[in-house]
C-alpha cells in the first residue's frame, strides 16, 4: 500500500448505515485479462491491486472487516499454470506487503484448509498473520483453499469428537456451539456480500455466515471495481431493510 491522503466518506453515505464486515468474491479477473489482450494471469496481479484499493476504501470509511475469496477448494481443478501463479502471487505479496500493513494497522488473517498450501506459502501466512495480530486498523480475511461444506464438516467432526469423549451432551449442540467451531468463530457475520462480473452464485463461500447477509452483484468485472463502485454498492446496501426475519411494527 502506497502512503496516500485519506479519502473521505462519500456525503450520500450514512456512517451510520455502512456494513461491519463485507465478504467480496474476486470473480472476473480472466475475463478482464482475456479481453484486455492479455493472458489471465494479469487478471490475477491487477484483481490483487484492486483487493488493496478496496481495503484502503474499508480503512478510510471505517469498515472494519473485509473477506476476500482468494482461492476456493475446487479453484485447483484450473490449469496448473493459474494455480501455481496464484499461490506464487499470494506469497509475493505477503512478503512485499507485510511493512506497509504493519505502518496502515492492518490485521490480515487467513480461513481455509491451509494445511494442502505449500509449506513456504503456509511459513508466509504464519508470518504476516502473527506480525499483524495486533492491528487495529482495518481487518482483512483471506479465504484461501476454502469451501464452507469442507469448514462445516470439519466443525461437525469437532463436535462429534466433543460429544464422545462425553464433553457435551448432543442437546447442548447450538448455533453458537457450531459457530464457535467454524473458521470465522471470532468474526461477526458479514453484513454485506459482493460478487462481481454478472455471476450470481455464491460458489461455497461463507454458506453459514451469510444466512442475514444483503448480497449485491455488479457485471462489473472484479479488476474494475473501483471506490466509486464499492460507493455505489454500499450505497444500494444503506437502503436495504435489514428484518432479521421480524415484521416492522411501524411498516
Ligand atoms: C476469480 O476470477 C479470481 C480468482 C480465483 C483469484 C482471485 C485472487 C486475487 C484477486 C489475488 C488476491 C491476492 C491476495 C493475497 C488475497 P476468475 O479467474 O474466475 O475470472 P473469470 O471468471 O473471468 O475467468
């Protein structure tokens, strides 16, 4: 990240009104690349670039947590060429980045099986993960090798084993008690989720957590999705009725 002025909350936003915690799936980088002329590769290092203007976005406007689905579980099912790019890519910039998070108060932290990472990829995120802990800034989680089905079934796994070593009764097994499981367990829920370039899936991606969120997809592809379309998204986030699943008195 790159020292620059702070850039002030748009005026048509409500402080007030702004999500905690955003999720975004990075999705288009290809497509860019492709119809730029260029190989999807480039996709990747410019979609990297966009993820840090995002994240200055979330620190400046004060949202403290932003997810960003860096790879999926089945994302290794691509060319092996994209694959070792992208974890190439990954381990690049934890090592070029880790300075200026620490000067910007940026805690960065990683969900997923990272166990099947390369092990220099995994001493990089232990590295950044642990330098960082104590940022305060702005939070950026980092979904890598993740797939809610596998997080969820690795939550149960858990709680089975709980249940027969007899530390808890199966009437005890709660909302909170499989929360406390997942990789999230000391994160609050998003409140908003982002998925660019016109696919409107959620592709295995915080499956449990965004049971309330408010999701908004743009065809914007994920290289250009610049501050004004993370405005615009937040915008159309501030005039959504949040219900929780209860009725407005006052409606
Ligand atoms: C999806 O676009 C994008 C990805 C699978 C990779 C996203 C990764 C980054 C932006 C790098 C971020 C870096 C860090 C350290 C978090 P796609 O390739 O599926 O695009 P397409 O649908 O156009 O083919």
């Amino acid at each position: 990240m790159i020292a620059q002025n702070l850039s002030p909350l748009p005026i048509d936003l409500n402080p007030q009104c702004l999500p905690q915690h955003v999720a975004v799936i990075m999705d288009g980088n290809g497509r860019w690349a492709t119809r730029q002329g260029f190989p999807r590769v480039a996709g990747h290092r410019q979609g990297a670039r966009t993820l840090k203007a995002l994240l200055r976005c979330c620190k400046d406007w004060e949202i403290p947590t932003l997810t960003a689905y860096a790879f999926s579980t089945e994302n290794w099912r691509r060319p092996t060429e994209e694959v070792d790019f992208l974890m190439l890519l990954f381990e690049r910039l934890l090592k070029k980045e880790l300075a200026e998070m620490n000067r910007e108060g940026v805690r960065i932290s990683f969900i997923g099986d990272l166990d099947a990472l390369a092990p220099s990829l995994q001493r990089q995120i232990e590295r950044a993960t642990k330098a960082t802990a104590e940022n305060q800034s702005v939070h950026l989680m980092v979904a890598a090798n993740y797939g809610s089905r596998s997080e969820m079934i690795h939550a149960c796994q858990k709680i089975a084993q709980q249940v027969q070593q007899g530390k808890l009764d199966p009437t005890e097994i709660t909302e909170k008690v499989l929360s406390q499981q997942l990789y999230t367990s000391d994160i609050p829920d998003p409140d908003l989720l982002i998925r660019t370039s016109g696919e409107t899936r959620l592709s295995n991606y915080l499956l449990w957590q965004i049971a309330y969120t408010e999701l908004y997809f743009t065809d914007t592809l994920w290289p250009d999705f610049d501050q004004s379309a993370f405005h615009q998204a937040l915008k159309e986030y501030g005039k959504r009725d949040r219900k929780f699943g209860q009725v407005r008195l006052s409606a």
